[in-house]
C-alpha cells in the first residue's frame, strides 16, 4: 500500500493536491484532516494533515525541536564536539523540563495557528 497523490494546476497557477482518503502511512490507515479538523480534536492519533500556506510569519517562532520521547519543547544547553574517523562530530545537547533530563533525540516541530 502506498501514498497516493495527484497534482493539478489551477487557472491562478497554484498547486493544489490531493490526497486519497485511504492514505496509508507505515501500514496503517492514517485519516486526512485539516488544520482546525486536528487542533479541535482531542484524542492523540495520527493523522495526514492537508493544508496550503499562504504566508509564514518570520518576526514569530514558527517551529521549535520537541523531545522524541513526550513530545515537549526543549532547550538547547550546549554542544559536543569529537573526532571520528578523523572527522570532527557536533552533538548538540539539550534539555527537556518535561522528561527532567538532557537528551539528544529530537525533531523540529511546527506552530500551527488557526
């Protein structure tokens, strides 16, 4: 099973997609949503969230790294340096309140406002 997606140009020029309903995302079916579909619920799932940015707002922080394990925001506390193979190596370092420990594990996350 794989994720279906279909394009179209508009007279304006803009592209719109489409997704399949039956979306499947690592096996499983995962439903489509829109942005306020997903902020209203409030139930934690898994969802194929469809939408068009029309403008980001760069004078506010538009994403920021949550921790892998609870999904928080974290703060970055410093760095790591080290050689490998004769290659240096960054490890950045940060720090989550939520999970009250340093971690390493962690992915940008996104600010959706309505």
């Amino acid at each position: 099973m794989k994720l279906m997606r279909t394009f179209k140009s508009t007279s304006r020029s803009k592209l719109i997609r489409q997704i399949s309903e039956d979306s499947v995302i690592s096996g499983c079916y995962t439903p489509t949503k829109n942005i306020y579909e997903m902020k209203a619920s409030i139930q934690v799932d898994k969802c194929l969230v469809t939408c068009t940015v029309y403008e980001i707002d760069m004078d506010w922080s538009w994403y920021y790294f949550g921790c892998d394990a609870c999904q928080k925001r974290v703060i970055k506390t410093g760095t790591k340096n080290k050689i490998v193979n004769g290659i240096e190596i960054t490890t950045h370092i940060w720090w989550c309140e939520a999970c009250n420990d340093y971690v390493l594990k962690v992915s940008p996350r996104y600010d959706l406002k309505k």
